[in-house]
C-alpha cells in the first residue's frame, strides 16, 4: 500500500520524519526508476528556530553515520542518541523564551 506518485514533479516536505530512509523512500517514488527518471524535485521547508531545522540537523548527522558504516570507516557518532540531544536544545529554548 502507498501512494503512485511517479508522475509528479515536486515532493515538499514540511513536516519531516526521524530517519532519512523516509525521505529517500518519498523522493524514490516521485524520482521512478532509474530509466524513468524525470526531474523532479524535492523542497523541504524549514523555518529558523523551529523543531525541523532541528531534526534536519538530526538527519543530516544520521546521514553522515550512515556514510561512514557503508563505507567502512568508523561512524564515531553512532552510539550517541541524538534524541535526547533534541530534548535538551527544546527544553533550553523553552526556558529562554519564558525569561
């Protein structure tokens, strides 16, 4: 079950998943096959301060973890849990703004 999206052209995301997988599976479906790409093009809409560019950072660092296992390096990050990390930064913006 899912959506067919292999005749569209753009993927926004606004609201963003934990794991890059679920991005690179959205922007799969749109993209097709390798024979049948297309050019679509994918925007993620990030707005400063917020919770997104949060877990974009979040992302980006799995990405980067993720390269380096496949690769065979060793990933010096990967035992870290970014999400209490996440929790950290929110409840330290939400004591700034109550000042």
């Amino acid at each position: 079950e899912g959506l067919d999206m292999t005749k569209a052209g753009y993927v926004i995301f606004s609201d963003f998943g934990w794991t890059p997988a679920y991005h690179q599976q959205c922007e799969g479906r749109v993209y097709g096959r390798l024979n049948e790409c297309h050019g679509a093009v994918s925007y993620y809409v990030v707005g400063s301060d917020t919770i997104e560019e949060w877990i974009q950072e979040i992302l980006a660092r799995k990405l980067k973890i993720i390269e380096q296992i496949v690769e065979g390096n060793d990933a010096k990050d990967a035992g870290k849990s970014m999400g209490y990390e996440l929790i950290k930064k929110m409840k330290t913006e939400m004591r700034s703004r109550k000042k």
